[in-house]
C-alpha cells in the first residue's frame, strides 16, 4: 500500500521554491502547506547606503550565524529550515505587533505577552539590538523575535538590556499618538517578568540621556510644524517622560 504521507520539506527543496520567487529582500514562500519567510542578501543602491550599513554579506552572515546561536540558547526566533550564501529560509513567526497595532488586532495579553517575552530573551543573557514593535511576532500562541542585526549580542550587558527596554517603548510612541496607550501593557509585562533588576536600570538609563532628547528637540520640533505624525524624534521625549514618571 502506498504511503501518502507527506514529508517535510528538504532545505534544497526549500532553497530551490525560493529560488523562484520574484527579486525582493524579503518574501513569503508556502511549500507543502507550510508558510516561510525567505530573507535574502540586501543589495544597496549606492555607495552611501554601503558605506552606512556595511558589508551586506557580512551582515546576512552575521544574522544567520546569530539566528542560531540565539535558537541553541532556547530565543524565541524563527527556525531556520534552509540556508546558502544569499538566502535564508525561517518558519513564518506570525503577524508582526506593528501590524496588528495599525489593523487593529492587537490585545493587551499579547502585548503584556511581549514585555515577558522580551525580559526572559534577556534572562538567557542576550539582547535583540533594536527590538522595535515592528520585530516582534505572534503566532496565537507565542512572541517570536525577528531581524537580529547589528546590535544583537550574546553576552549582553546590563546597559545592553535597558537599552533594548527603551528602543522597543520608543518605537511604540514613534506610532500615531492614538496607539501610546499600548506601552503601559509591555512595560508591565516586562516588569512582571523581569528577573535581573533591568527596570530599574531602563530607568536609570533614561534619565541619563537626556542629552538624547536634547539633541532630538530641532528635529521633533520641525516634525511638530511639519504635523508629521510618525516621528522617532518627537518619540525620545515621549519614552523619557514615560519611564521617569512610571512607578516600579
């Protein structure tokens, strides 16, 4: 009798799909009912772009070597099904927080679920680099952490982990004014879950930069008159006021 299971997907089978699709840094893959993300080499457009970001194949090296490091310290980060030189296939994580937020999909569990998520990825010693809301997924289920990059680290320091607290709640309040009432949820999350004192250090951190803020007001200011609603500048005072005027 025949056998009609279906097997997983082998990565050269997963590799050649990928191969397939349209040109694109990132792109959605489904092979065999199973949904993919593939994540490819960036290209950039000029020597300026080169020069501020770097060598992008050792960048995409960096991520890949990262992704599993970070997986064999048990992060929650996409599974790497497949991987060459230029592409990498992961798991699909879910629906990224940003979008869920704009959609208006998003709950305070999953949000509570995400301050938790991210002070137990520093409990196994690591910090995400740039943990906007934008790299944080739900699968129903559970948080998935996505774009390790440049500031990702291994051995993270204390200043390392409050620095990652205060990007993610930065880029809470760099949305429309209408979502702010969203960071309370992953603030509270995060504390609940904190285990190495980095609250108290977030706080600490924040008031220190207040040089940051110094340095940001020019730039909120013309975003103000502008009426720019989005604006990563105008967001730094918004993160200080929040986390110095937040009771631990």
């Amino acid at each position: 009798m025949t056998d009609m299971t279906e097997h997983p997907a082998s990565a050269d089978e997963l590799l050649n799909a990928a191969g397939q699709l349209s040109t694109g840094r990132i792109k959605g893959l489904t092979h065999k009912g199973t949904r993919y993300i593939v994540k490819s080499v960036e290209h950039h457009a000029s020597l300026l772009d080169r020069v501020q970001k770097g060598d992008p194949d050792k960048a995409f090296a960096r991520e890949l070597a990262l992704l599993t490091d970070f997986a064999a310290k048990g992060a929650p980060v996409p599974h790497v099904a497949a991987s060459d030189t230029t592409r990498i296939v992961m798991t699909h994580s879910g629906e990224t927080l940003s979008a869920m937020v704009t959609q208006g999909s998003i709950t305070a569990h999953i949000l509570t679920q995400a301050g938790r998520a991210l002070a137990r990825l520093h409990a196994l010693g690591l910090a995400h680099g740039r943990p906007a809301i934008r790299d944080l997924c739900w699968d129903g289920a559970q948080i998935t952490f996505i774009d390790l990059e440049a500031g990702a680290k291994l051995r993270a320091t204390p200043r390392d982990q409050a620095r990652d607290v205060i990007l993610l709640l930065n880029s809470v309040f760099a949305m429309a004014p209408e979502h702010h009432h969203i960071a309370p949820h992953i603030w509270a999350g995060y504390q609940a879950s904190d285990s190495l004192g980095v609250c108290a250090r977030t706080r600490a951190l924040a008031r220190r930069l207040w040089w940051v803020e110094a340095l940001a007001w020019p730039a909120s200011q013309l975003h103000r008159i502008k009426g720019k609603i989005r604006s990563e500048f105008r967001a730094v005072a918004r993160t200080r006021a929040f986390l110095l005027q937040t009771r631990l």
